[in-house]
C-alpha cells in the first residue's frame, strides 16, 4: 500500500514536471495568422504597413508569431475586411474603420471625421485624448479589438476632370470618396461613391465615376489617376490625419499570450509613425512629377470648404440626435477638438504660418 502511495505521489510529482513544462512552453507558442488587407499590394505605404506589422511581430516574438498578410480581393474583398474578422474567417485584417459608417457612422470616430483633427491630433486623441477607452467599449460591441496600425497625414481633395468653382460643379458628380464625407458630399449634391483602393483607376477610366478621391500624391499617382483627370483638388478636408487600424476577433486577441499582445501593441505603434514618414517623403517628390507632368493643383474655392463645413455640422448634429453611440463619442471628441484646436493655434500654427511663408534658407 505505502509503495503504491508512494508511486501514487511520485506519478503526481511527475505529471506535475511534465504539465510545467509545456506551460512554459505555452508562452511563447507557434500561431499563425491571417491577414486581410484592403489595399492593393502595389501601395508600399498603406498595404506595406500591415507587411511592416508582421514583420515587427515576427522578429519581437522570435519567429514564433508569424502573420501572413493578404492584398484586397485575395481573400475577401478590399471593404468587407471587418465583416471576416469579426465572423472569425481571418484572424486579423488592415483597414480604415470609416469603411464601415454605412453599419454605423461611429467607426469613423477611430479613422477620420470630416474637418477633424490632424495626424497628430488624431494620435492625441488616441493615445491619451480618450479616444482610445470610447473606441474600445464600442468596439467590444462588435466582439473586435482595433490597435492603430498607420496614418496617412493629411490627405488630398482627388481628381477632378472639370474645375470645381462652386457648390453647384458639385451637383450631380459621381465622385469616390472613402468615409463619413460621402454622406457630407452627398448634402451638396454630389453622387458618393465607396470603392476599394484598387478598383478606382477602371471605375474612374470607364466613366462610371466622375472623379476621385483616394490618398495623396504618391499612392494617387501609382494608382494612375493623374492619366485620366487633369485637376487635382487640395485639401481633403474628409482627412486631416486618418489612422488606419489592425483589427482583431476579440476572443483571437484575449486568447494571446501577454507579450504576443505586447509586440502586436509595439508592432502597431510603430507602423504608424513608419507609414507617416514614408507618406511624407514620398509625397513630396511625387507632387513635384505630377504637376511636371502636368497635374493642374488646385484648392477647394472657400465657398465650397463653407458649405462643405457646414453641411458637416448638420450631418453630425443629426446623427447625434438619433445614435446614443455616436452622441457619447461625438460629444467627448468635439470637446476634444476643441481644446486641442486652442493649443494648436498658440505654438503649432504660428510656428507653421511663419516657417511656410518665409524665403529658403539661403544667405542674402
Ligand atoms: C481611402 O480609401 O480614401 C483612404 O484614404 C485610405
């Protein structure tokens, strides 16, 4: 009996070294993920950031955390990549959560609002401004988990084939246009056209559209634009900074170990500081070959940025009045703005205002 016993204990003792084992283990385990991506590989910057992500996570896990990463249209098509995360067909996705305002204008809160904040202003927000913890509880409603993974800067207004030197250009044009904007647009008359990155060159080509709009001058000329419309319009007042988000099923994030979910946070992070510098670089060599070739710059006449403003108001006040979702965010992030706006116009925009009108650096 005692040997038994003895045995007994000493099989426990030993389940007990090799279940310790694997817990170990367990830490740092093989996962291989998924990613579906709503741009097209051609883009480096905005598809790159999701390559920038899985590379960042792989080298910070040691191999063991491996993301592959799908261009639009390889798995699911570029604007229904929040749908097959969250029903669980892919573990992750990278895409701008204002592709989905057509389910609720509240996602738009996360990327963009029209006449909103600045690349970094929406960081601000983000990270310490609250919008982070308003994001999360929202987002848990839709059983997902969304880290910034990117941001473009402040974009530009598209391409146009005719000017627009008032409110009514506008009237009628079928014109691309990502996010909440549309419904915006759509109040001055303008036709709002939500398509993928990748589809816009043939829509814009065929005459299906009238114009569009995507990124700015680097992605824009990659995708061709500049060789089917001659105007290109500044600034796309849709998206003074939008961050572009990694999502995640939210029982595929909780189920990480703790420092799998630390690198993704690092990864992500870093991604969007990456995808701002590259933007800004490229983007200023690529303006100078498109106006070189041609491109004929433009900015959005005064009165049309008023009635555009304008229009944003009511839109907002109006989906405010019916959405609780959206009122609960709208109402922290318009305070936000606010007093984010009054620092910004003290330091920043002097400092601005000065610097871009004065004479290069150059010995008189
Ligand atoms: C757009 O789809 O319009 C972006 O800015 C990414």
């Amino acid at each position: 009996m005692k040997r038994r016993a003895f045995l007994t204990s000493a099989g426990v003792g030993v389940a007990a070294s090799t279940l310790a084992a694997p817990a170990i283990a367990q830490s740092t385990p093989e996962i291989k993920w998924r990613c579906a991506s709503s741009f097209p590989k051609s883009l480096d910057t905005i598809y790159g950031g999701a390559e920038f992500v899985a590379k960042r996570v792989a080298e910070l896990t040691d191999g063991k955390f491996q993301i592959r990463v799908f261009a639009a249209g390889e798995i699911v098509p570029a604007l229904q990549v929040l749908d097959a995360v969250k029903d669980g067909t892919i573990e992750c996705g990278h895409t701008v959560s204002y592709y989905y305002v057509g389910k609720d204008p509240t996602f738009a809160f996360d990327a963009a609002m029209p006449f909103g904040l600045n690349a970094r202003q929406q960081n601000a927000w983000m990270t310490h401004g609250g919008g982070k913890e308003l994001m999360a509880e929202f987002f848990a409603g839709h059983n997902l988990v969304v880290i910034g993974a990117g941001n473009t800067g402040t974009q530009m207004g598209g391409w146009f084939r005719k000017e627009i030197k008032s409110v009514e250009d506008l009237k009628g044009l079928k014109f691309r246009i990502g996010g909440y904007a549309g419904t915006i647009m759509a109040k001055l008359g303008v036709v709002p056209q939500q398509i993928g990155g990748g589809d816009i060159y043939p829509a814009l080509e065929k005459g299906t559209i009238d114009g569009a709009e995507f990124v700015g001058p680097y992605d824009d000329e990659k995708l061709g634009f500049n060789k089917v419309a001659k105007y290109y319009y500044y600034p796309g007042w849709w998206e003074g900074g939008p961050q572009v988000s990694m999502m995640f099923g939210k029982e595929k994030f909780e189920s990480l170990p703790p420092a799998y979910k630390a690198a993704l946070q690092a990864a992500c992070a870093d991604a969007t500081l990456d995808m701002l510098g590259k933007y800004d670089v490229q983007n200023m060599t690529a303006l100078k070959r498109l106006v070189a070739a041609g491109t004929q710059l433009r900015p959005f006449p005064n009165e049309v940025m008023q009635a555009c403003y304008q229009a944003a108001i009511e839109v907002y006040e109006d989906e405010a009045a019916k959405n609780e979702k959206f009122r609960k965010i709208y109402e922290a992030w318009k305070k936000f703005r606010e007093e984010e706006y009054l620092w910004f116009r003290v330091a920043e925009y002097s400092f601005d205002r000065f610097v871009y009108a004065a004479p290069p650096l150059e010995k008189k």
